[in-house]
C-alpha cells in the first residue's frame, strides 16, 4: 500500500524554524520525484519545493527561496522539508505529495502555524 506520513509540525514564532519529514512506503522511493505542497486557509494548494529521485536536483517556489531547504535520504525513504526564517504568512497546513505512476498520492498533512 502506497503510503506518505508527515510529521514535524508545530507552533513557532516568527523568525524561528521548523524540520518537517515524510515517510514514504509502498514504493520504490528513489525512483521518483518527491514534493512539498502547502495550503492556508481560504487559498489553493501551492507547490512549495520539490527534489529529483537522487536529490541531485531542487526547485523552490519564490516566497521560500533562500530559507526552506528539501532533502531526501533515500536509504531512510525519507524527504525533509527545513524552514528557517519562518514569517506568519508560511502558516499552513503542509503536505507530501508524489506521483506514483501518474496517479498523484498525498499523506495527511501536518500544520504549521507562525504566530507570536
């Protein structure tokens, strides 16, 4: 069974940081691309950061350049999601997506919420 579980989330205050993770099962893990997606409130659901199968390779949306930082440990069949510098506006709930054989799969989501 093809299975994403996030955790790491939490109340932090502005300026602080916060490690999300992802584990992955169900799959073979170093086979494909894995993502960071986030939605606040009353908004869609955007990408936030992205890694190639070996972590060779990342993107990152504009708003988090500079201070969120995606890893993976393929042996762990884990991703990572560091986000230092954390402002108010990054609250919101964060999710682990893949695409598994074109049929997009998302774990529950863990929140983040920045507030002094």
């Amino acid at each position: 069974q093809v299975q994403l579980v996030e955790s790491g989330g939490g109340l932090v205050q502005p300026g602080g940081s916060l490690r999300l993770s992802c584990l992955a099962s169900g799959f073979t893990f170093n086979l494909y691309i894995m993502n960071w997606y986030r939605q606040a409130p009353g908004k869609e659901r955007e990408l936030v950061a992205l890694i190639s199968s070996f972590g060779g390779s990342t993107n990152y949306a504009d708003s988090v350049k500079g201070r969120f930082t995606i890893s993976r440990d393929n042996a762990k069949n884990t991703v990572y999601l560091q986000m230092n510098s954390l402002k108010t506006e990054d609250t919101a709930v964060y999710y682990c997506n893949a695409k598994i054989k074109q049929i997009p799969v998302w774990g529950q989501g863990t929140q983040v919420t920045v507030s002094s």
